[in-house]
C-alpha cells in the first residue's frame, strides 16, 4: 500500500497518493471495499476539507420489515450497509486530486488482476466510471442478491444510487490556538479502532492529506465480485426505533491535520487499536505540552503510529506503522 502511494506521489499530488494506498489496500483485502473510508486534506491554499465516507444505513425507498424479534437469530445480510469508500475516493480526486481515478488506480489494478481477477473487475469499473459503477447491474445485482430483500437484508438498488459522501470545508480560523483539524462528525464516545488503518501523504507543493479505513476480515462473502461486505449496519428489530436509512454507521477516525497560517504542518493518525481514539487524544494534548514532535507520539506509547511533520521546504516522515 505505501509503495503504491509513493509510486502516485511521483506523478500526482498528496490526495492522488492518499486514494492509490486505499485503492491498493481495496485490491488486496476483500474486506476493505465495502467499508468506510474518511479522509482530510489541506493545504497549498486549498483550505481544510473532510470527506465521510462513513458505510450509511441501508433500506431507502424500501418499506420497513418487521424486524427480528430478540431472541431470534439475525442474518448476517441483515448487517450490511451502503458502501461509500468508492464514492468518497472519487470525490476526493474531483476536489483536490491531479490525476484521473483510473491512473491513481494503477498499482492496484497491476495488483489484483493476477490474484483476484473479480475484484480487479469491480475496482477498474470503478476507476473507469467512478462511483456509478457501483450501482450498476454487474455490481448492484451481487450486492442486492447478498444483502437484500431476498437474503433477508436492507440494502436496495436505490441505496446503491444514492451513495454520496458528505463533504465538509474548515475555516482555519475556527480551529483556535491548536490548529487542530478532526473530522467535524468525530463522535463523542469512542469508536473501537481495531480495524482501522491510516495512509498520509504530503508533496512538494504543500498539499498534506491523511485517511482512515478499515479491513474486515468477517462479513458477508459476495464471491462474483471477490468482495466482503462487513457488518456494519444495524438490523431492524420488532418493536424497537429502526435507524433511518442514510445514517452514517460508526467508524473510528484517529487522525488529524495541524494547520497554522494557512500551511498544514503535521499528519498524524492512530491504526489497529482498540483505543485508537484516545491515543490520539493523547498525543494532541500532548503536542503544545512538550518540547518536540516526538515525545508528543510518546505520550500514545504501544501505538501504531503514523505523522508526517512538514515544512515549508521538506516533508519527514516521523512515524509509520
């Protein structure tokens, strides 16, 4: 996943390189597609910019079903949401990128047709066409027939078509003293981020982008597309309120960008930890209590760890896991 970050960051920009690490990462684990993605970016007079691509609650246009009652036993297609993660990726290119998706989809492609030629399919579709793909009668028939009506699940065609991810502009200025630059819809209460993982790029022209997403390794197999879906939705249950369809599903997001008089200085994010969050937390309180960068990262100590630390000529990378 690095290399093919570093291998787009040669011909692109940092967001070009952030989207080839995911989509590497897409091609590599089956589980990571069909999941959530979150992304930041700043800098190089773009501004501050988050992207949600949280999984959202399935079962627009859809009557409500009459639930599952407590003790019944749920299927698991009742647990699969509305993927963002393609959506989010595209949007991202479209904002801020340089290149096409098709190009920063290179390694990833090059990656998976010998290995996984389904998945491969789905990715180039995507790459080619952008998020439409997804709803597509190759993509969209597979997923419905795994996670729909039929398997006893929510998620609808139109769920598939409506899947847009939330874009969100910071004014720096609203960021106060500390710079610091979360994702707007961070929860309150701790996301469990053992699933999570980061990729953080920065260029030559100052443009710094960091990325949150998950691999899954259970969920719903959708062999013909060489895809799983994760559990990540919410069954409807008799007698009980039902999560409107659309609603963002929980997924941490332990990483943030540090912007001071309009340069974006550090990158720094938390992956597989089930704390991650509050190892975060940890190292921005730390970050205006120490004397360096690096006894900042000390204060989440055990970890995995990713920052870069920029300047106004140089980007080091202080951390990776």
């Amino acid at each position: 996943m690095a290399q093919a970050a570093r291998e787009v960051l040669a011909i692109g920009n940092a967001v070009d390189a952030v989207v080839a690490g995911i989509l590497m990462a897409a091609a590599e684990s089956p589980g990571v597609l069909l999941g959530p993605v979150q992304i930041l970016t700043g800098g190089a007079g773009a501004g501050l910019l988050a992207i949600d691509g949280r999984v959202r609650q399935p079962g627009l246009d859809a009557p409500r079903p009459r639930g599952f009652l407590a003790n019944e036993a749920i299927p698991e297609a009742a647990r699969v949401g509305v993927p963002l993660l393609p959506a989010a990726v595209a949007t991202a290119l479209a904002s801020l990128g340089s290149l096409t998706l098709l190009r920063a989809a290179g390694p990833a492609l090059a990656w998976a047709r010998p290995r996984s030629p389904e998945r491969a399919q789905v990715i180039e579709a995507i790459a080619r066409r952008g998020a439409p793909a997804m709803a597509e009668d190759a993509v969209a028939v597979e997923l419905t027939s795994a996670a729909g009506r039929a398997a006893r699940g929510l998620l609808t065609p139109e769920d598939l078509a409506a899947a847009r991810p939330v874009v969100t502009r910071c004014d720096e200025r609203g960021l106060g003293s500390s710079g610091l630059f979360t994702v707007p819809w961070r929860a309150a209460s701790p996301a469990d981020g053992s699933t999570a993982h980061v990729v953080a790029a920065a260029d030559g022209r100052g443009m710094v982008a960091i990325a949150c997403y998950e691999v899954h390794l259970e969920g719903v197999a959708v062999s013909a597309l060489g895809l799983t879906a994760p559990h990540l939705a919410a069954p409807v249950l008799r007698g009980q309120p039902r999560v409107a369809p659309g609603e963002p599903r929980v997924a941490s997001a332990p990483m943030a960008l540090r912007a001071r008089q309009g340069l974006v200085d550090l990158a720094i994010g938390v992956a597989a930890s089930s704390n991650a969050d509050a190892s975060l937390d940890a190292m921005l309180a730390a970050l205006d209590a120490v004397p360096t960068l690096a006894e900042a990262l000390a204060a989440a100590a055990g970890s995995r760890t990713i920052a870069i630390v920029c300047a106004r000529n140089l980007a080091r990378t202080l951390a990776s896991a």
